[in-house]
C-alpha cells in the first residue's frame, strides 16, 4: 500500500501500513509509549506531544520520520514561538525516532545540534503564610458547596504536605488513614508508592471535610476521598483550572515579568519552608534532605536539591551556616 490518505477518510487518516510499519505510526507510537510507562514513566506531556506529531503525519500523508518533518512540526509557531518548547517538542520526536529506527531503518534521528534542548528551571512562586490563608478563603466561596469544601481542603493538604495534585487526586479512601494518620499514595512518579505521615492540624481539617462530604455526598460515585461536585474523583487538569479562578479571588498575581503562581507551586512552597526551618533550628539539613526526597517522592536527593537554589532565603541561609562553620574552624579571624 502507499503512504496516501484514504480519500472517503474524512481527516484524511493516512493508511495504516505505510513505510514498513505493520499498523504504521499511530501503532508503534502506541507500543511505544506502552513500554516506557510500563518502566515506570508517566511520559503525559510527552506522550500528548508524541500523538500530536503523529497525527500531524497522518494529515500529511508522511510516513517515515525524517529530520526535516520533525524540525518543521516542532517550530510550529502557531502553537508557540520559544525556541526552548520547540526544542522540547523536538526531543520527544528525536527520542522516539531512536526507537522507531530499529523497526524501520529509514527513520531519520534528528541530530541533537539541531534546535539542542537547554534545560531550564522555572523559579517557582512560593506562597506566603497569609497567602496560603487567603487560598484555602477563596476556594470556600466556591459554589456548589462540595465544591468549596473539596478545593479549600485540597490545598491544605497540598500546603501542609508537599504532595503532587496529581497524587492528592488518586487518593482513595482507604489511603486516608485517620486514625493513624498516614496517607498512602500509590503509583507516583515510576511507579513508586509511599506513606505519608499527616500534622495533627492537617490530620484535624481531613476529618472535618470527610465529615461534612459524607453530609452533602452520602452515595458517592467513586471511591476517591476528595470528591468533586457530582461526587466523583477530581481531575488534576481540571483542578488546575479551578486554582486559576481561585487565585484570581484571593487577589494573588505574579510580580512583573515573573511566571504565574501555579498549584504545583504549593509544594515548592512547602518544601522551601521545610529546608528554612531546618536551618534556622540548627539541624543537619544534609543529613536530613534524603528524609525529605523520600517524604517527596523524588527518586533521589538530587531533584530535592533544587530547592536549595530556589529562593534568596534560601541561599542566604546556607551562606549563613556555611561562615559559622567556617567560624567555628578558625577560619573567620583571616577573612
């Protein structure tokens, strides 16, 4: 068969056996993508990314991966004109192809000069006390009522706890111990599962919310603890939404020229507040950091280390500790 769209095909769907790929693009994008995430990858962004490129292939009739088709589907200024998202659009092509070459010898990698992906960190936005206070007001103005109690207690425990939304989200009953007070959360980042020990305070709002949901929801619709208005489990990119109106409430902007304060920044917040605490009460904070990376979910301290450069109070702290000890040794009278 050739690599041509079906002509009856209203979205012009190429054929699926095109290019020496039994199934063509779509399928070995598929199986693909099933692999990584059966090694542990979650691969969401990624794995969209992929799919969009490959249905950009079918509307094209294209069907072999070449440097040329991957570099113009990923400078797509329609979708975005930074050079670092092309550059990231880029590589989830580039990594595929790597894959998809052992299965068709005529797939092109695209060389990594080409548009070359420079990793850079975002400085998150970390809330303040009052902010944090202002969030949990505006989220219970929300309407219907489960609604208001669902997000106000949501981004308690996202504040208290560091947790991802996305593993807040997944979180069923059973997983909320109140008793012991211990969450477990299952499947996070490679597939790993931890327990989380819960403060008193935050153990304390869990239960009231339990209650008062069990009130307004006797009969739910799924097994999750944190319930949306029709009395099923949130959504991560629909609760992300909702924080955007929430933000909007409590009056909270992003100063001139920074990004936008996001969900995901409440466990940025939350771990900085940890390591700031850590340092001003003289603890060890190397030695506890694994302690934190494990609390985390980090598969090791170095994506835990990032913090330690996220913010001034930060970097002002270490320095601190570091010209006591300095101090400490004798150093300090040759400064």
């Amino acid at each position: 068969m050739t690599g041509k769209t079906n002509p009856t095909d209203p979205i012009g769907v190429a054929s699926p056996d095109v290019g020496g790929l039994p199934g063509g693009l779509r399928q070995a994008a598929q199986e693909y993508l099933a692999t990584r995430r059966a090694l542990g990858f979650v691969l969401s962004t990624q794995g969209r990314l992929l799919l969009d490129f490959v249905a950009h292939c079918e509307r094209h009739a294209i069907a072999t991966v070449t440097t040329d088709v991957a570099v113009a589907w990923a400078i797509d200024t329609t979708r975005s004109q930074d050079p670092l998202w092309w550059a990231r659009r880029l590589m989830v092509v580039r990594i595929f192809a790597r894959y998809l070459r052992a299965l068709d010898p005529a797939t092109q990698v695209p060389p990594m000069d080409v548009l070359p992906h420079t990793y850079r960190r975002t400085t998150p936005y970390l809330y303040s006390t009052q902010q944090l206070a202002d969030l949990v007001q505006a989220a219970s103005l929300l309407r219907p009522r489960l609604r208001a109690l669902t997000y106000a207690a949501v981004i308690g425990l996202l504040a208290s706890c560091g947790l991802r939304i996305s593993e807040t989200c997944r979180l069923d009953e059973d997983d909320v111990d109140l008793d012991e007070g211990v969450l477990t959360v299952r499947g996070s980042k490679f597939g790993k599962s931890r327990i989380v020990p819960v403060h008193s305070t935050t153990l304390g709002a869990l239960r009231i919310y339990a209650g008062r949901r069990d009130l307004l929801c006797p009969d739910p619709a799924s097994a999750a603890f944190f319930l949306n208005s029709r009395g099923r489990r949130l959504d991560a990119h629909n609760v992300s939404h909702t924080f955007a109106e929430i933000l909007h409430t409590a009056g909270i902007t992003a100063p001139p020229g920074a990004r936008r304060p996001r969900i995901h920044d409440l466990r940025h917040s939350f771990t900085v507040a940890t390591l700031l605490a850590w340092y001003r009460d003289g603890g060890d904070v190397a030695a506890r950091l694994p302690l934190l990376s494990t609390y985390l979910g980090h598969v090791d301290p170095k994506s835990t280390y990032w913090y330690l450069q996220a913010t001034p109070e930060l970097l002002e702290a270490a320095a601190d500790r570091l010209e006591n000890a300095g101090q400490d040794a004798g150093y300090g009278a040759r400064r």
